[in-house]
C-alpha cells in the first residue's frame, strides 16, 4: 500500500494540470472526505445503534427512506455549506437544490451527490456507497442569477466525479479528468492512501450484470443483448454478477471489467437511475479509465438534463462489452 494519501495526490496532481488552482478545490475535497469517514463510521456501527430500518418517510424518488439515508444527507448537506467552497448542493434526497445563501461563505462550486447509493441493502449488511458530482460554476454566471435551471448541464462539464464505497473497506474512486484512482481507508491512521493508481477497465470483461427480474418487461433487444452475454453462439457464457447497489455493481465492473445493464423497459421507459446523481458521475469515471456508458442511443456524457431528477437508462463498463450491447441493439432496430 502506498503511503500517498488522497488529499496529498491531488495536491500533486494540481500542480501538474492546475497550476493555478486557488486552494478551493481541495478544501472541498477536504471536507467531502470528513464527511464519507464519519458515514462509514455510523455505517460500520449500524447493527450496534438504532439507525437501521426506514424512518416511515419517501422520498422524492418515490423510495423508502431509511434512517442512514436521512444521516448521510444531513452529514453531506452540513460539511458542503460549512465548506466555503460550494454555491449549490444538489441531493437524490432533496426535491430542490440547496443554495447557499449569499451572506455566507460559498465558492464556485456544484456539487450532486447520491447521500447512500443502495440503502435498500442496508439491513443485510450488503456493500453500499456514495456518488458524487462536482461542476465549477461559470465565470460569467453571477452568483444570485444561480437557479435550478442553471444547473442542469451535460456531464462533460464535470470537474470531478467519483464514489465511496462503505464494505469490506472503504475506498474513494475518483477522477479529475486526468484518470480514476483509488484510495482506502486506513481506520488506524483515519486516512484514505492510495491503493488503485491508474485504474483501466479491461477492454472486455467476465461478467455481466442486469437484474433478470426484469427480463418479461424489456424490449426484444435488451432480451437478445443479455442473451449475448448469458448465451452467446460458440463460447461459453459470461458469469452474471448482480448486487442491486450501483456502487458495488460499478466497483466491480471497474476492477474486473465487464459490462452493467439498468436498461429502460415497460415498467419504467425513462429507465430508473438518476442522471446527475448516478449516471452521469459513473460515466465519467468510465470513460476515464477506457470504458464507455450509454442510454443505449447516445454516450450518457453529452446528454443534457432537463429536470433536476431525470433518469435515464445506462449500460456501462468494458468499451468492448458496450459495443456489443449497441451492435445488438443495431441488429434489432432500436437505434
């Protein structure tokens, strides 16, 4: 394990591509940080103190809350206001977007964030995470011009991107845009190091993963393109892995390669992922380390929101293993 920790690498790598970084970037880094050690510490004792189970609320997503959800997003919400560093705070838990008021501290920075990625896993103790989002705002744009609707920009405008996953370990995933790295957390010292340099999805993978639940409800191209995968013509099939949290699904498609279905079908035609929350982040980090992410029509990067929780569908991974879900999806028609 490197002894190079996460906040001292991108100090580094400012120096190389950002040589005229003010220090604001970092201090957000900084306190995005804090806040994912003190949600894996609560997640870490979630069987021994009383934060498991739902609060009894939904959320705007229509989702049950649970208890970890409602402490990652206050945690999360807190440390970005206190930060200095952020104007607006954008949360799956939030109808609206936070904006920080004008007489306070605040930077030039946007941030998105999924507060506990997969928390329908938290019960049974299965790896979960959080995403985040960071865009810089405009130079141009005033700060109290800031609305909803001046948020809502295509992920290739991302400035940072990147995850934490809560399980065996934790670990930060993030990219700049100049690669994805990875750190873990060294609970004795409190302080991610870094462990993953240079991360590079395998061009093509061994596994693929798509909820099957779901098979009755997809288009007869999503049910050919699995069929690619599970059975293929002339080699043997692909393993299907599927945890049903995108943070551990993504990890490991990261790691290992292979490819990531959560498709649009007849239950839910716009798909179900969260453009700037999940997919967008996740297809920054993909394209960073050699892989691609798609809607299945057009690279998940160029698309632009329209609503502040528009979702989308995505498939993502290995460039080769996407290639050949679109090759199919050519064959049937669909695009």
């Amino acid at each position: 394990m490197s002894e190079v920790t996460a906040i001292e690498h991108l100090i580094a790598s400012q120096r190389r591509w950002s040589p005229q970084a003010t220090g604001q970037f970092t201090s957000l880094m900084h306190d995005l940080i804090l806040s994912a050690k003190i949600i894996s510490r609560n997640v870490n004792q979630a069987g021994l103190v009383d934060i498991l189970g739902a609060t009894g609320a939904v959320n705007v997503q229509g989702e049950q809350v649970q208890k970890l959800d409602t402490f990652a997003n206050n945690t999360l919400v807190y440390r970005m206001q206190s930060s200095g560093a952020v104007c607006a705070v954008g949360s799956e838990e939030m109808a609206e977007p936070f904006f920080v008021p004008e007489n306070e501290p605040h930077g030039h920075y946007v941030i998105f964030f999924d507060p506990l990625d997969g928390s329908s896993n938290i019960d049974v103790g299965v790896s979960i995470g959080t995403i985040f989002s960071i865009y810089r705002r405009s130079d141009t744009q005033n700060y109290w011009e800031l609305n909803t609707e001046a948020l809502l920009r295509p992920g290739l405008e991302q400035v940072a991107a990147g995850y934490f996953l809560y399980g065996s370990s934790t670990m930060l995933v993030y990219s700049t845009g100049h690669g994805v790295n990875g750190f873990t957390l060294d609970s004795s010292i409190g302080e991610f190091l870094l462990t993953h340099p240079n991360i590079q999805i395998p061009r093509v993978g061994k596994y693929y993963s798509a909820n099957h639940g779901y098979y009755n409800y997809w288009d007869e191209a999503t049910q050919k393109a699995v069929h690619s995968f599970s059975r293929p013509t002339g080699m043997p099939p692909r393993s299907t892995r599927y945890v049903g949290s995108l943070v551990a699904d993504f990890h490991r498609t990261l790691l290992k390669g292979g490819v990531f279905f959560y498709t649009d079908d007849s239950k839910h035609p716009n798909g179900k992922l969260r453009l700037m929350y999940e997919a967008a982040p996740m297809a920054f980090l993909a394209e960073q380390a050699g892989g691609k992410a798609v809607d299945g029509k057009m690279r998940i990067l160029e698309k632009v929101p329209a609503t502040i929780h528009e979702r989308t569908p995505l498939i993502i991974g290995s460039a080769d293993d996407v290639d050949q879900v679109l090759d199919v999806y050519r064959e049937c028609g669909k695009i």
